[in-house]
C-alpha cells in the first residue's frame, strides 16, 4: 500500500505578524514496515530560514523563521509514503503484562542479562507534561489487566473499554486538556484517548509512548471518498519485551495496521504537535485551518481511477 498524504495548514491573524519562527512534525518517519518515498514543505510567505533536523525520539523536525511581516501562513506538507507489513504484529500474547513490568524495571544497560532495548522504553514509564500517574487511572485499567494476563490481550481489552466508555466529542476538550478533564468528561478526541490509555500503562508500571499520524477515512461501500475528510491522528504503543513495540488505536478499538502513516512519536503531544513556535504580533487571536487528505496511490504517485477524490472539504478551528 501506498499513500500520498497532504497536509494543509493555514493561519490567518487579525493583525500583522511581525516575524513567525516554528516547528513542524508533519511529514512520515521511516520505520520497519514504512518508508517515506518522496516528501515536500511549501511554507508561504517563504521563510528566510529552513532546516530539518532529527529530534531526541527519531523525528523528522522541520525549523522555519519567516521574517517578512504577514497576515496569513500556510504550510502544504505532501508526501509519497510506503506501508507495508503491519499486519505482522503479534496476534498472541509473546509475554504476561506483569512480566513485562517487570523486564522494564530490572533493564540493565551493561554487564549480563543487558537488555537495551528495555532500558530505553524505562523513560516512557515517567510522568510526562499531559500524562501523570495516578492510583485513578491503576483503577480504569486494573479491569483490564488480571494476574497473569498476557500484555497484548490485556491492552486490547483496555483499547475496547476506552472505544466503549468514552464518546468521540470534538469540541469536548482543548490540546491541553489533562487526562483529570477526559475522565470526568467522559468524551475527547483522539488525543485524549491515546493519553488515557498511556497514563493507565505507565501508572501500572509498563512503557507506552504517544504516536502521531495520519489514518486512511474508507467510505462505506458504494460511497465515494471525499477528499478533506481526513485529519491527523494520534494513537499509542506498548513496549513489548522480546517483540518490541506495538502500536493500537483505542479511537477505532484496533491494532495499527497497514491503513496508518506515522509521523512522530513522544512522551505524548507535547513532544510532536504538527506546528509549534512563536509569533510576534499585536493582536490576541488567531483562525487555524487545517485539511489532511490520505490517498491510496500507486508508488509512482498515479492515483488509481478507484481512489480519485470527489469533493474539496477543510476542517476548521478556531484558537485563542
């Protein structure tokens, strides 16, 4: 499978920004299993500055400083993206969650019995700025996760259980809403969902990192696609010792498969928003327009008759 995914950023302010300096998190990650192909940054005004640079967690970082004064600033990230083998990740439980646990804890990084790779997910085990631990998320989670449960079975039932007890609300909370405000809301997004399931991870010892991306929309059969319906996703991933790490999406209560691109992962949002930076303005608002469309292509980047899209719609969101 491949994807050519396009990600349309627009702000427009009031009043005339200065100079803008950013971040951008916007374009796919190579990984086991996908390989960005071809990939593109239009920023308009155009910047006096670009660079790309590779962050702590493997991102692809994109710095920007536009120095010109503006009104507006838009970002068109378009990218050729390969997924392929997703589907491979375990369908059987390869240890117990307490063993898991336990292998985390005890990582030693030299001497016998090193295990480098259990010593680097121990960081995802801490509290993070949107994640803290709390004996409130041990009880959400420990209905899921019975003595001697295997892990992947016991974070598919934690997935399901967030899938079925909290409503898919846009508006319900803000990016920097707390996982306190998602409980006693009962209702987020996906953001806020891949938190809950990571603050109930980590508060029972285990490694779990947030993941940002994009997710192929598939219309019911005999509908057509509509371009813009997409938009950026956010799902998580457990550690699993001697497999590595897998990914789920307790928005769509699955395991990640072929369907995903991801771009970044982190301790969670903070670590891999799309756009990030300062602006130097007068004004106290700004109008944020985002539109991201994921579309199966052939690896040429020739979309296939089946997958042409047949309307132009954008999302937007308003932020102070």
């Amino acid at each position: 499978m491949a994807y050519r995914v396009i990600n349309r950023t627009e702000y427009r302010y009031p009043s005339t920004v200065s100079a803008s300096f950013g971040e951008l998190m916007m374009l796919p990650r190579d990984l086991p299993g996908q390989r960005c192909l071809r990939s593109a940054l239009t920023i308009e005004p155009e910047p006096g500055d670009l660079r790309e640079r590779v962050d702590f967690f493997g991102n692809r970082a994109t710095y920007f400083a536009v120095l010109d004064p503006h009104t507006r600033l838009s970002v068109i990230a378009d990218c050729l993206v390969r997924v392929r083998g997703r589907r491979a990740q375990p369908s059987s439980d390869p240890i117990g969650w307490e063993q898991a646990r336990d292998r985390v804890r005890g990582a030693r990084g030299s001497g016998p019995g090193a295990d480098l790779e259990a010593l680097d997910a121990r960081q995802f085990v801490l509290n993070s700025p949107l994640v803290t631990l709390s004996t409130q998320l041990v009880d959400y989670a420990t209905a899921s996760f019975k003595p001697e449960l295997g892990l992947l079975d016991a974070v598919r039932g934690l997935a399901s259980r967030i899938h079925r007890d909290f409503e898919y609300l846009p508006g319900a909370t803000q990016v920097t809403s707390t996982i306190e405000d998602v409980l006693r809301c009962r209702a987020g997004v996906c953001q806020d969902f891949a938190h809950l399931a990571i603050g109930c991870l980590r508060s029972l010892g285990l490694a779990a990192r947030y993941v940002s991306g994009y997710l192929e929309t598939r219309p019911p059969p005999g509908k057509p696609r509509l371009v813009g319906v997409d938009v950026s996703h956010a799902w998580f991933s457990v550690f699993l010792p001697g497999t590595g790490w897998v990914d789920m999406d307790p928005t769509n209560d699955q395991l990640v498969d072929d369907h995903y691109v991801t771009t970044a992962w982190g301790r969670d949002y903070t670590d891999v928003p799309p756009v990030k930076g300062v602006i130097f303005t007068q004004g106290d608002r700004q109008d944020l327009r985002v539109s991201v469309d994921v579309i199966p292509v052939s690896e040429d980047g020739i979309v296939p008759e089946d997958a042409e899209s047949s309307s132009d719609n954008e999302a937007s969101v308003s932020e102070p």
